[in-house]
C-alpha cells in the first residue's frame, strides 16, 4: 500500500521540477550557462560631464589629442561638406575655433588619426584621391615643418594614437595595427573583440593609463580595450550626449574625438560638426 502511495508522489515531483526548469516558450534554461553569458558582455562604463567648451562647427573631426597642455585637434573634409578642411591646428578653449598647423589639399588628401611621438607629430590619411595611395605624414613638433612621409600596411588610415614605443593605427576594421615609429612595418596586430566577437569600425583611438579608447564609427559609444588582448574591458554609452547636440544643431555628425591630458587627468570628448566639445570623467 505505501509502495503504491508513494510512487505516484514521487512521478509529481519530478513532473514539477521538470515544468519549473522550462521557460514560457517550452525551452529548457541552464541557468549557470545564463549566468555565465551575461558576466561575458563588457561592463557598463558611466561617466559624468564636468564642463562644456566650444568647439568648430565646420571641422569635421577625424584626430584629437592633448599635448603639453594643448588640445590639437585633424578634421577631414568630405566633399559633401564645402565648409569643412583637412587641417591639423590647436583648439582655442575660449572659441573652439582651430589655428591651423598643417592644410592638406583636399582634393588629394583627407586628414584622419593624429599623435605625438618623440618631439614628432604624425598624421594619418584616409586616402589620396590621386591614386588611393595610403599615405602618412611627419611633421617637426616645435615648427610643424614636414619632414617626412611613409606608407602603412592597412587598406585605409582611420585613428591614431601611442603607448611610448609603437603608433597605434585603426583602419575601420576590427584591427588595431602596431607600427615601429622608425621603419613603419607592422610589428603586431590585434583584433578587437567583445562577447559576440569581432567588433568592427574602430575609429579614432586614445591611449590612457595603459588601455585604449577608442570610438565606434557611426554610433555614440566609446569602447575601452586590452592592448594586449584587443578585449573591450568596458563601454559608456553617450547616446544621450548625442541626442542633445543633434537638438541643438541637427547638422552635427557622429561623435569622433577622444583626447587626454595626463597632467590634468582629463578626458575630451567631440564629434564631428559638433558646436561642443565635453570635459568628461569616466566613473569606473
């Protein structure tokens, strides 16, 4: 009699158990498995807006770095944009407006990535409409005079930046490139990648205490990556930034623009066509 009791309570159980494992669409759920997917995406990087400066509405911002205490700023010049120049300069923190360094012809040139290497500014280009010959260019730091050309091996020259021994280039892919700053050959390449794999249109890049910056071309997030791995470590997303400055002038573009000034520890955010540009502190 017990024996006939307890076998079909023991038949319930199981039948409950197994209805409790099953979600509302009839699918069996590992919630270990769940767990262990949702640790893998990068974390949530927040960040706070410490102040707001003026920024060129007619530069259409392609490179951004802080150097001794001076915002240096390379803006591109699509055709569909008249207005716009491929020009390197220093920012005026009062206007926004950019004392020009280094003019490029548009008509052959497009100014993109930018930075500062051993008293030597490099500036890469998109492209030379001439051709499609990938071209960069070295100038003197104290008097801008150029002093030197070289070719890279990527297919195009997005961003730029430096951890002290290599340039650091993007190229639109999921690549960054490590060049030798001498020879220009590529010394390594890493593959930038998040929990769903590779993440293409690295923009412009920024190297800060040790990680890289970099943006997301055509979006309004700005990623933080291993240099050794190419991880993303973490991702802030400034959509509401963007949705702000598109209320404000609805010609602005995508955000591209990430400069740090290490004496300072501040961070510099813009984009291109923007009317601002963002003193912001990333919280974590």
């Amino acid at each position: 009699m017990k024996k006939q009791i307890l076998l079909p309570f023991i038949l319930l159980t199981v039948l409950i158990l197994f209805a409790a494992c099953r979600d509302h669409d009839g699918s069996t759920e590992n919630p270990a498995v769940t767990d262990s997917v949702v640790s893998n995406e990068p974390p949530v990087i927040t960040y706070s807006v410490i102040n707001e400066l003026p920024h060129d509405t007619s530069s259409y911002t392609e490179g951004f770095l802080v150097n001794e205490g001076k915002l240096y700023e390379s803006s591109g010049a699509p055709q569909e944009y008249e207005q716009t120049r491929s020009i390197v300069g220093i920012v005026d923190p009062v206007s926004g407006k950019i004392a020009v360094k280094v003019e490029l012809d548009k008509k052959k040139y497009f100014g993109e990535g930018i930075t500062v290497l051993h008293n030597k500014f490099y500036q890469l280009t998109w492209k030379n409409f001439e051709g499609q010959i990938k071209k960069g260019f070295i100038y003197d730091l104290k008097t801008f005079k150029k002093i030197g050309e070289f070719d890279f091996p990527s297919n195009e020259g997005w961003g730029m930046t430096t951890d002290g021994t290599s340039l650091i280039m993007s190229d639109g892919s999921s690549n960054l490139t490590f060049l030798d700053p001498e020879t220009f050959k590529t010394s390594r390449v890493v593959g930038v990648t998040d929990n769903n794999g590779p993440v293409g249109n690295i923009n412009e890049l920024e190297y800060v205490n040790g990680n890289i910056l970099a943006n997301i071309y055509q979006t309004a997030y700005i990623v933080r990556i291993d240099p050794a791995s190419g991880k993303i470590l973490g991702k802030a997303d400034f959509s509401n930034l963007q949705k702000e400055i598109k209320l404000k002038d609805p010609d602005a573009e995508y955000m591209n623009g990430i400069a740090y000034d290490s004496t300072r520890n501040k961070i510099y955010i813009t984009g291109k066509l923007w009317p601002h540009i963002y003193d912001v502190k990333l919280n974590n």
